[in-house]
C-alpha cells in the first residue's frame, strides 16, 4: 500500500463518521473540518494549475462537512495520481490527526 492509498483510507474513515456523526456533537469538530478543507485545496494547489487564486473554502453548516471533505479530498487524491512522485505526507499525518480527533 502507498502513502496515497493510505491518504484515501483516512478520507473514507473521516467522511463516513462524519456523516453519520449527530448533529450534536458535529459542531465540535467544525474548527478541525475547516482547517483539513484549507489544507486539501492549498496542497491540491501545488500539484495542479487549475484552482483559481480567488478560490475560497466555502462556509457549511455542519451537515456538509462529510460532503465538504469527500469532494475536496477526491480532488487532492486526482491531482497527486497525476503528478510525478507527489510528497503526500502533509495531508496524511493531517487526516490522522483530524480522524483521531472525532468523537
């Protein structure tokens, strides 16, 4: 397994309890949600020319973080596929951290 199947089993894990995860206790994690979606577009950034400069994180309610970071994440992992040995550790030690970090 490459450090890249393992940045796309992190992104499952985070996006299913995200999804599944009350509504209660979801708002919790909001601050770490926001900042793994910052994360994704500025690396995603560094592998592809196509993401405009203006391009901001849009602001979800709680309801769209498991969607937020699916899509998000389903475009770092293309963008890294196709680039030339991509350096995916930033993005992995993250994903850890935030799956840890959800009750």
């Amino acid at each position: 397994m490459t450090p890249l199947d393992d940045v796309e089993v992190e992104l499952r894990r985070i996006v299913d309890r995200l999804n599944t995860m009350p509504l209660t206790r979801a708002d919790s994690v909001a601050g770490p949600c926001r900042e793994l979606a910052l994360l994704l577009v500025e690396q995603t950034r560094r592998l592809v020319d196509d993401i405009p400069v203006d391009a901001e994180v849009p602001d979800l309610r709680v309801q769209g973080f498991g969607a937020l970071i699916a899509v998000l994440g389903h475009d770092f992992v293309i963008a890294a596929r196709r680039a030339d040995q991509p350096d995916v550790t930033p993005v992995l030690a993250t994903l850890v951290e935030v799956r840890r970090s959800l009750p």
